[in-house]
C-alpha cells in the first residue's frame, strides 16, 4: 500500500469519528463545527482538544453552536489569519529586500558611469586631433546610452517592486481587519474588544474620562435555533447587529462577545447614558419582525437582555465585564427583555442587606 493511500485512509477514519462525534454530542453539522471537531479529534491542535474536553464535561456532552463559534473564533479562525498574515508579512520583507537590492544596483552603475565620466575627462583629445576627437565623442555618447538604458530599466523595476509592496501592505492590513472582525455579522470580535476595552481603561485613567460597558444577550436564542435551524440562527444574529450598528453612535465599539452575546463599549458615556443606548436597541428590536427567507414564514420579534456598568478609577477589564455580565444576569433573572444597570444591582444588595 502506497503512501499516500495510508494517508488518505487515515483522514477518512478521521472524518468517520469527526461525524460520529458531532452525532452523538448534538452538534451542528455546519462547515465551521466540522473543521473545530476536526482538530479535535485529530489531536492536531491540543488546545482545541482541551477546550473542547471541558464543555463536554461541563455541558452533559452537548456541544451547541456558541461553543463551536466560540471554539472556532479563538483557536482555529485566529490561527488561520496569523498564518496568513505571517506569509504576507515574509513576502512584503522580500519585495522589501529585492526593492533594496534594485536601490545598490542603481548606485552602483551609476557610480561606474561617473567614473568612467572622470577618467574620460582627464584623457580628451586635442582639438586638432579630429579623429581622436570623433572616437572620443562616440564613446561618450555609447557609454551615456547605455547608462540611460540601464537607468531605464532599473526605474520600471522599481515601479513594479514599489506596486507590489503596496498591494502587499493592503493585503496585510486587510488580514488584520480579518483579524479582528466577526465574519458572520461583521462587528469586531473579542479579540478586538480585549484590546479596545484596555485602550478605553488607558485613556479614562489618563484623562479622566468616562465610558460605559453593555453587555447584551439574545433571549431564548438556543431554543429558537434548535427549532428554526441555524441558518435563521445566523439571520438573527445578523438582525441584532445591523440594529446595533444603526443605534448606537459612531465612536461605539460594538462586538460579537460570543454565540448569542454582544458587548458594546461607550466613550464618552456614564452609566444613564449607556441605559439609555441600550433602551434604544432593545426597542428598535421589537418593532423588526424576522422573516424566514427559505419559506418567508413569519417568526415573530427578537428580544434581547442587556446589562450596563460604568468605568471606575482602578478598574480593570475583568472587573468592568464582570459587573456589566451581573447586570445582565440580573436582568435575565428578572425576566428578561430589559437592561439593568449596575446601579440597580447596588441599590438591590443594599435591600438586602
């Protein structure tokens, strides 16, 4: 048996125990989740294999389609961008190293042209000497052609080394934006959100400005995927975050969290104005009713649970996520469909207390 036959045996029995696997942990059977099982199951990403070992151990084995985003999203989808870019990254080093190389090539001829231009100058014939003088005028001309036709070609070389850096740079920032951008509902991801939020914690220490964390969660969205499939899933969550793009202002950084969660940070906002932005999605979201595009079948109105926390002097991202994910928690324990400020969790301990 050949070896490209063992091989190809070999990622079949794979693909087998991938499919067996996503069977019997109740998984969505989607491109995405195949390729996280894959790495899973494969043993090719450990990292992959210990998350994954964890959800099914604290899930009584099912694995649902947040998991599998939120595996895809911080293991294989980061990965696969960073490999990606590396390669843009070492192909613009080399156009960089071949533009250099163009840049001693031009110095150099044109340090051979000026010398040869000197030695001349030291040997011109007399005046009289016609010949002489014909032969030293000819060479002259011959050797200025020829630096002409050299300098020619070393600039068209330059040119076309100048537009491939450049092509390369939009590509490689182009994989950053990839990087850092949801590719199902085009918000920033967590990835970008962890680097906004420390950003955000930065200035406001620095400047003493305030900004307000909303965290945002659809209702009941497991229930409605597992009914409705998770292509209207995906519609949902698209619908969440084109409302969100539309209320909130532009300065917002707006993310997919994670599954069915959002987080949008505030600048320039205290706690008030953060309800305030967050009544304003919720809002906006029962007077949209989703249409199921395959049988335009009416499915009702999409309603979501959001929680809002303040910066304050010390925080850290963990303390101010950890807050703003109380609220919301309150606000689902309250009955959902409504925002909750941090304030009101305050006001309920005191209560209790």
């Amino acid at each position: 048996m050949s070896d490209s036959t063992q091989v190809s045996n070999a990622s079949c029995d794979i693909a087998d125990r991938v499919v067996a696997a996503m069977r019997r942990h109740g998984s969505p059977g989607y491109p995405r989740a195949f390729e996280v099982w894959y790495a899973h199951i494969s043993g090719e990403m450990p990292a992959v294999s210990m998350a994954m070992n964890a959800i099914i151990a604290s899930s009584d084995g099912v694995v649902g389609m947040a998991d599998i985003d939120n595996l895809y999203e911080r293991f294989i989808g980061t990965e696969r961008l960073a490999r990606q870019a590396e390669r843009t990254s070492l192909q613009v080093l080399g156009e960089i190293d071949g533009l250099m190389a163009l840049v001693d090539k031009a110095l150099d001829s044109s340090e051979r042209y000026h010398g040869r231009l000197a030695a001349m100058s030291e040997e011109v014939p007399p005046a009289a000497d016609r010949q002489k003088l014909r032969e030293w005028v000819e060479a002259l001309v011959m050797s200025t052609r020829e630096e002409v036709t050299r300098k020619t070609q070393l600039e068209s070389q330059l040119r076309d080394s100048s537009s491939e850096i450049r092509n390369l740079r939009e590509a490689l920032e182009t994989t950053r934006a990839e990087a850092l951008t949801d590719p199902l509902t085009g918000l920033a991801n967590r990835r970008h959100f962890e680097e906004m939020l420390q950003k955000s914690i930065d200035q406001a220490t620095l400047r003493r400005e305030p900004f307000a964390l909303v965290m945002a969660d659809i209702d009941f969205f497991k229930k409605f995927n597992d009914a409705h499939g998770h292509l209207t899933g995906d519609q949902v969550l698209r619908l969440v975050a084109r409302t969100m793009k539309d209320k909130f202002k532009d300065k917002a950084v707006i993310t997919r969290f994670g599954g069915e969660e959002f987080a949008i940070i505030l600048p320039e906002s205290d706690v008030v104005a953060g309800k305030f932005g967050a009544e304003t999605v919720r809002q906006a979201l029962l007077t949209r009713e989703l249409i199921k595009r395959s049988t335009n079948e009416n499915l009702g109105r999409i309603t979501i649970s959001l929680g809002v926390a303040g910066y304050r002097r010390g925080d850290t991202a963990s303390s101010l996520v950890e807050r703003a994910d109380q609220a919301l928690m309150q606000a689902k324990r309250e009955g959902r469909n409504r925002t909750v400020t941090e304030d009101a969790l305050d006001s309920a301990l005191g209560r209790v207390a």
